[in-house]
C-alpha cells in the first residue's frame, strides 16, 4: 500500500468498526425504492391494453411504452452510478426518487402517445440514478457479513418478488380503478422514500469519488447500451435480418469496444477495468445477465399463457404469481440469507439456478388444459426457490472487493448486466416462440374444418411456442448454473468486515471496506 493511503486507512477504521446506527431504518426506505423501481416493471406490462386503447397508440407503437424505459434505464446506468459516486449517493438517492415520481405523474396524466413515451424515458432516466445510489448506500451501510446476510435477504426478497408483486398491483389497479393509477401509485412509494431517506439516512463520511468525470466514457457507454438494448428490441419486432437491427448491433459493438479501450488508457474512467474483469464479479456478472434472459422471457410467456389462452383476468393472473414470490422470499431469507455466511457463494448459485431450471423444466409440459395446481404451482414454486436462493449471494458476492468510492458503478454493473439481459431474453425468446408457432399452426390448420377446431389449433400454436421458447430458458439456466460452479472460486464470507482488494493486482487495500450491492 502506497504511503499517501495509510492515513486514509487510520481514519477509515473506526467508521468500519461502528456501523450505522440507523442502518436498519434507512433499509426500510431503500427498500421501498427498490419496491418502487421493480414494481414499475411490471405493473404497466398488465395496464398497456388499457393504456394503448385509451390513447390511441398504435399496435406497432406500442412497443415503445416498454422500449423507452429500457433505453434510457439501461443506457444511463453507468453514468448514474458514477454520478452517486462523484455526487455523494444520499442526494443522487433523493433526487431520483423526486424525479421518477414526476415522471409518474406525467405519465399518468398522458394525453397522446407522445406524452407517455416521453414519461417513460424520463422514468428510465432517473430510475437509472436512483437504483445504483439506492444499492451503494446499502452496500456501505452494511460491514458485517452477519447483518449484510440478513439485510440483503429482506432486500433481495423485496427485489425478487416485486415484479409479481407488480401483476398483482396493476391488476387490482386496471381492472377495478384505471390503468392511469398504475403511474400514479409511484407518487406515496416515492414521497415516503424520501423523506425517510432525509431523515434516516446517513451516507458514511470520506466515501465519495473525488475524480473528474470521464465524459468520453460516458458518451461511449451510453451510446453503446442503447445501440445494443434497441437492437435486440427491434429484433423481437422486426427480425434479426433486418437492415436497422444489424446496423444497431454493428454499432453497439464498435461503441462498447471504444468504450473499452477509452477506459484501459483514461486516469479516472467511468467503469474501472478492474470492477469487471475480476474473476469472481465477472462470474456474478455473467450468470445473473443469463439467468435474468431466462425469467424476462417466462414472465411474459406465463402472463398471455394464462390470460389468453386459460382466460384469467387480470387480478386472477396476478395473483397466479404468488407461489413463485413465496419461492423467492423463502429462498432469498430462509436459505441464501441463512447459508451465505457459511458457504461458498457458488455452492449456493449452482444448485439455485439448477433448481429454477427444473422449475422451468416442469413448466414445458405446458398444454391448453394443463391444470394450475398439477403443473404452473409446482413449477412456479421451484423457479422462485432456486432464483432467490441464486440471486441472494450472487448479489452481494458482486462488489466483494470494490472500493467503497466505485460502489456506485459497481452496483450499477449489476443493474446494466440485468437489463440487458432482460432485453435479450425478451427479444430471443419472444422469437423462438413466434417462430414456433407460426411452425405449428402450418403444419396443422389445414386440418382444422371449422371454426371452432382453427381457434383450437391457433391456441394450441401459441402454448407450443411458449414451451419451445422455455425449453431454450431450461439450457440458459443450467449454462448459468454451471459458469457459477466453475468461474466463481470465492470463499464463505467471514463474520466481521471484509477488506477490499485490488482485483488487478491481488494486493490488499483496507484503505476501504469492501462492499457488496445487490439489485434487481
């Protein structure tokens, strides 16, 4: 250690050795965020036929209610989180919450299909400030592996469950007052969020990056992540030949690359090389963005299949969800949170994903008639156990060694790996599925004499697809199952505060502790 640290370390200490006296408090509202954020999802998936009719959006723009969110929320990620870390993370924190609740408000007011694809980019905008502040703050108010299980298992659970939790909520909200309120509920999350957050959060002293902002990085990055999430995006809609989606993934490429060598050679990058290239982060990085193309596909594929082709409402499908959010409560509190400080990270990921995968297994069985609680129960059950057991200590395992003042970019590594994932997942598995059923309904609607058998087979078309598109989710799984089990090599985290390390050069740095983040 360099002899301009060593103060650094002896004023570091003590804050170590004393957490946070309101540390338990401050979760309650980072929490709620968390809450907030994931709930937002999902809630307006369940509102978009009510939403899009009322409005006037057209069927080929109605993509663009979900597609705006997602580029800005994962394009702006990194720079978020750098921005808590330059920023200080309670601000950043306050100041995402106050700005996702204006973008609420203006997309619950909307009057024209211009009006709510503006109010979800700005959403996406400071979601992407919000979420890696709300993480770091965790992070660093949380030292001791013991309380860090504990904290991270309510949050994970809360992180897990909120998209279900959200199907529920819209739902209710769509159905029985109007899908306007499915914006204006963010409103009460984010005024509590915040005023909690003024009042109990206390950001610990000396933690803040001090550097300059790396604006080519941030050009880079941002540029390169919407490239890549809208090609995968307009792949789902307009398919993987043509002209503007290959264009797009062209130039995601290039930029990501640049963006890359930009961060090798600059003195204060936006994303240190070495956040990433870590053998352990990289691992958590890589097998959470797998298994997040693996859920972001079934959730959508479980919703139509119960809605369209088993004619639940929107409440009923909602709450059809909530074995697989009890899985991931009780996987995330009763056994990630119970397990992480006494096992191997990978020990715990490994058998979670393979889990989720025999879930997932379960579920290709799928058929028009297939009975709920024979079939979806136990294979919903099974997925939600095995991701909350996964996700518990691949979250926290994911800045293990992160300096406290690149906490931000660090957690916000996590959220980028998980849209983009998701954009992935949507996108390739929506596909397989289209593809399939188009295949089915060819080979068998020319035996189909009336009516009613050529619905039966458009029906049967569109389960065959689902399972198609979720036998590929099962492989994704088990490849995530196994990075786990072989590229992570971390031990069982200790009682007691971890110190960083450098993950380029192996040597201890306790200048810092070190800080898990977790996200959804």
């Amino acid at each position: 250690m360099s002899e301009t640290a060593a103060p650094r370390a002896t004023q570091a200490a003590p804050a170590a050795a004393l957490p946070d006296p309101g540390r338990w408090k401050a979760l309650v509202f980072i929490a709620l965020a968390q809450l907030m954020v994931v709930l937002d999802a999902t809630i307006v998936n369940i509102a978009l036929p009510s939403a899009q009719q009322d409005l006037g959006i057209s069927d080929g723009n109605r993509q663009w209610v979900v597609t705006a969110y997602a580029l800005a929320f994962g394009g702006l990620l990194l720079f978020g989180g750098r921005i808590a870390d330059l920023w200080g993370r309670r601000r950043a924190f306050v100041t995402g919450l106050a700005g996702f609740a204006v973008a609420s408000a203006l997309g619950g007011a909307a009057t024209n299909d211009v009006m709510m694809f503006g109010a979800r980019a700005l959403q996406g905008v400071f979601g992407a400030l919000l979420a890696p502040a709300a993480l770091s703050l965790l992070a660093v108010m949380f030292t001791d592996a013991k309380e860090r299980a504990k904290a991270f298992g309510i949050y994970g659970a809360i992180a897990g469950g909120g998209g279900a939790v959200g199907l529920i909520l819209g739902g209710f909200l769509t159905e029985y007052l109007n899908w306007r309120w499915t914006f204006f509920v963010n409103i009460p999350f984010a005024v509590v969020a915040a005023a909690g957050a003024i009042i109990a959060i206390r950001e610990p002293r000396g933690e803040r990056n001090r550097s300059s902002l790396d604006i080519p990085g941030v050009i880079l990055s941002t540029l390169g992540l919407v490239s890549l999430v809208y090609g995968f995006t307009r792949a789902e809609s307009n398919g993987w030949s043509d002209s503007l989606t290959v264009g797009m993934f062209v130039a995601a490429g290039v930029l990501l690359v640049s963006f890359v060598l930009v961060e090798s050679k600059v003195k204060a990058p936006l994303l240190p090389l070495r956040v990433v290239t870590e053998r352990n982060r990289g691992g958590v990085y890589l097998s959470l963005g797998l298994a997040i193309i693996a859920m972001f596909g079934l959730f959508l594929f479980l919703t139509y299949y119960l809605q369209v082709v088993k004619g639940y409402s929107p409440v009923k499908t909602g709450f059809a969800f909530l074995p697989m959010i009890a899985g991931m409560i009780t996987g995330s509190t009763q056994i990630g949170a119970r397990l992480m400080t006494r096992v191997a990270p990978r020990l715990l990921m490994g058998p979670g994903f393979l889990v989720a995968a025999l879930g997932m297994l379960v579920l290709t069985q799928l058929e028009i008639d297939s009975s709920y609680a024979a079939l979806l129960l136990p294979g919903m059950l099974l997925l939600g156990l095995g991701m909350g057991t996964a996700f518990m200590p691949a979250m926290s395992l994911a800045t293990l060694g992160v300096q406290a003042r690149d906490a931000g970019v660090a957690s916000a590594m996590v959220n980028t790996s998980q849209q983009v994932g998701g954009a992935i997942g949507t996108a390739l598995l929506n596909t397989i599925a289209a593809s399939a059923t188009t295949s089915y309904i060819a080979d068998h609607i020319g035996g189909a004499t009336n009516r009613s058998q050529q619905q039966l087979v458009l029906l049967q078309g569109q389960v065959q697809g689902y399972t198609s598109a979720i036998w590929f989710a099962v492989g994704i799984l088990v490849v995530a199952a196994l990075i786990a089990l072989t590229l992570i090599n971390a031990g069982r985290p200790g009682g007691t505060p971890v110190a960083g390390s450098d993950a380029t050069s192996g040597e201890a740095v306790e200048d810092e502790p070190a800080v898990p983040v977790i996200a959804h």
